[in-house]
C-alpha cells in the first residue's frame, strides 16, 4: 500500500507561465495534471490552449469568465461553485470580470505539455 501525499498549498511548483495568470501545480503523472490558476480582477490571460489535455476546472472564489470560439468571440462565465470542462486544443483565455481574484482548481486528464501559449483563436 502507497502511503497518502499531501501538497501544501505554499509547496505547489510554479506552472507554465500564460501572461496574466498564476498557475501552480500540485501534482502530474502519467495521463494526469493538477493544480490552480489565480487571475486579478480586470485581468485577461494570453491565449493558450491545452495540447491533448482535457481540463476541468472547479471555480472556488470570484468570477472565471472562458473566451473562446471564431476569433474570441464566445464565452462561458462562472462563479464560485461552478465547474467547465475545456476541450482538448481549444484555443482560450480566462478573463476575470470581478473585482477580486478568482482562483481556480483544475484536474487535467491528457499527455504531452500542459500549456501552449498561443496568438489567439482564428476566426
């Protein structure tokens, strides 16, 4: 039997840098990605995309709104206690509309590199 691994939230690595947001990672393995992404309010990210990863994020505080679609132009947006599911390659950017940080939990089920930095969706 494997004993249990805790990850404090001060001992989470750095993680893939996308302008405008801070992510942090807990744990990564094989097929599996985890950790959070923190935005300031009034803040948009860069454009990225997740490789062959699917991700799904948990919103635990703020406003989490998602661009993406044909040059940007669709969105989803969330509070505190919803969840969105972000498909593999899709090109996006968090925005946070609010005005506290949001701060966000993702599981990310996939392979390869977690983040690829991007100019943006085409339309």
């Amino acid at each position: 039997m494997e004993p249990l691994k805790l990850v404090a939230s001060g001992d989470m690595a750095g993680a893939g840098g996308t302008p405008g947001m801070v992510r942090a990672q807990a744990f990564s393995g094989d097929g599996i990605w985890t950790g959070t992404v923190r935005v300031a309010p009034g803040t948009a990210s860069g454009w990225h995309h997740h490789g062959d990863y699917e991700t799904y994020a948990y919103i635990v505080e703020g406003l989490a709104r998602f661009e993406f679609g044909p040059g940007g132009d669709d969105c989803v947006e969330g509070g505190a206690g919803d969840f969105v599911h972000i498909p593999a390659h899709t090109v996006h950017r968090e925005t946070n509309p609010g005005t506290t940080e949001s701060a966000v939990v993702l599981f990310r089920v996939g392979a390869g590199a977690p983040v690829f930095n991007v100019d943006g969706p085409d339309r």
